[in-house]
C-alpha cells in the first residue's frame, strides 16, 4: 500500500488510484465559476490552449467551449483515462489529451496562443516553477497569455484551513517567483456547494481525512468557500 508521507503525497495517491472521487470533488458546483470569469476575460476565440494539469478534463472541455482547440496536458494516466472517455462520451471533439507534464511539454516551439493550469500544483515552487517557465514562454507564441489558478496562499482546504490542519504549501513562494518574472493576479472567491453533508463527507472529506470528516458531520457542513489566486502573464 502507498503511504502518504506530504501532502502533495496525498494528492497524488488520490489521481492514480481514486481518479473518480477527484472527479466528483472537482464537479461539485462553484458559485461564481471561476472558468466564467477566465473566459469573460482572456479572449479564447479561435485560440489554441495547452491545459498543463487538465486531470480528468473538467478544465479543458470547460475552455473548449469557448477556444479553437485546447490540448489537455495530463502525467497521471488513470486520469487521462476517464478524460478520453469523458470527451469520447460527450463527442468532444476540439479537446486532445497527451500524457506530458509541465517542465517538459510535448508541443513545438511557438505552437499555442495560451497555456492555462487550473489548480495544478508546482511543488516546489522553487525547483518546478522556473522549469514549466521556460517551456512556457518556449510554446506561447507572442502576445500569448499563460493563465495559472490556485489556491490563495492560507486558503488550502478554503475556509476549513484549521480544521483540516495540514502544513499548507508554501504559496507565498510561487508568489514572489511569478511576479519576479512580470505575472500579475487577482483574488476570487467562491462557494462550493456540495448539496449535502453525506456528499461533502464522501469527496471532500475523503480527501481531508478524518478530523475533516468529524467536523463536517458534527456541524452539518455542506459548502465550503474557496479563494483562489488567478496569476497571469502575457508572453512578449
Ligand atoms: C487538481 S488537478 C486539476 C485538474 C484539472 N485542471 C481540473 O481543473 O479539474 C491537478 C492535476 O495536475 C496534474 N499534475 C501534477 N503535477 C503535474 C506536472 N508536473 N505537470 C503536469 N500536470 C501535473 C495532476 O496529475 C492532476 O491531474
């Protein structure tokens, strides 16, 4: 058996062998979405975007509405797996799936209009971020934008921080490397509405464990709000 040894760990664990609860978890409604507002304000008509991290799809078939073509980045393979399914179920057809990872894409020089990286994580920030960077600015063509959503710094786990008491990545870091390459960012906030506390326990609560789990059942817990950290860059 796998043992969870940090956080990121654990994150993993839950993309290789439980793929379908992270995919519950990430479908549970956000009120505003945050993909509306990514749309509403980088432009994406006729574009092509790299979804570095895109999981099980949910963030590249959520782009594809709006783009050209998007081109779903994914390491984990039990997750490009259900994303595949998902496009051939819902006959997506503006949305590819290659196995890759940040720091070493499978795309040409100069071959996207953005790259996007909705909530995937680089931990370290240190030793993953300058790596994605340079293959970034390498596949972006001029005037290309790369867009990166995260959790704010101190809202891991969104307003049930304390509770679920995990020693949170160091976000400030990846803060103070992006800027000094010329990002800028925008806090938004959100609410996740699980529906019920019985659904809450089974995605979120998994995910947290089991002090998570006490607190939610105890105070009938079924939304959680989020703020996550929107930086972005345009490629000169
Ligand atoms: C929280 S999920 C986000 C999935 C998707 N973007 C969404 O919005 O639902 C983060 C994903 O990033 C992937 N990932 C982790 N490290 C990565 C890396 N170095 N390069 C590319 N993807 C990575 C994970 O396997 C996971 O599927």
């Amino acid at each position: 058996m796998p043992t969870i040894d940090t956080i990121e760990n654990r994150w993993d664990i839950l993309y290789r062998d439980y793929p379908e609860v992270y995919d519950e978890f990430a479908s549970v409604p956000y009120s505003p979405e945050i993909m509306d507002f990514i749309i509403e304000h980088f432009e994406l008509a006729h574009k092509v975007v790299l979804d570095i991290g895109c999981g099980t799809g949910k963030s590249a078939f959520a782009l594809a509405e709006h783009a050209e073509k998007v081109v779903g980045i994914e390491p984990e393979s039990a997750m490009l797996n259900l994303a595949r399914q998902f496009a051939q179920d819902k006959k997506i057809v503006n949305v590819e799936f290659k196995e890759g990872s940040a720091e070493r894409l499978p795309v040409p020089d100069k071959s996207v209009d953005a790259i996007s990286g909705i909530t995937t994580v680089f931990c370290p920030a240190d030793k993953s971020l300058p790596p994605f960077i340079a293959e970034a600015l390498r596949v972006v063509r001029p005037g290309g934008k790369i867009i990166l959503v995260n959790i704010a710094p101190g809202w891991y786990a969104g307003d049930l921080h304390d509770v679920v008491n995990d020693s949170a990545p160091n976000d400030r870091l990846t803060d103070e490397i992006l800027q000094d390459y010329g990002f800028e960012y925008r806090d938004f906030d959100a609410i996740q509405d699980y529906g019920s506390v019985e659904k809450m326990v089974r995605t979120y609560g998994f995910i947290f464990g089991r002090a998570t789990i006490d607190y939610i059942k105890h105070n009938q817990k079924t939304r959680v709000l989020w703020r996550s950290r929107i930086r972005y860059l345009t490629v000169g």
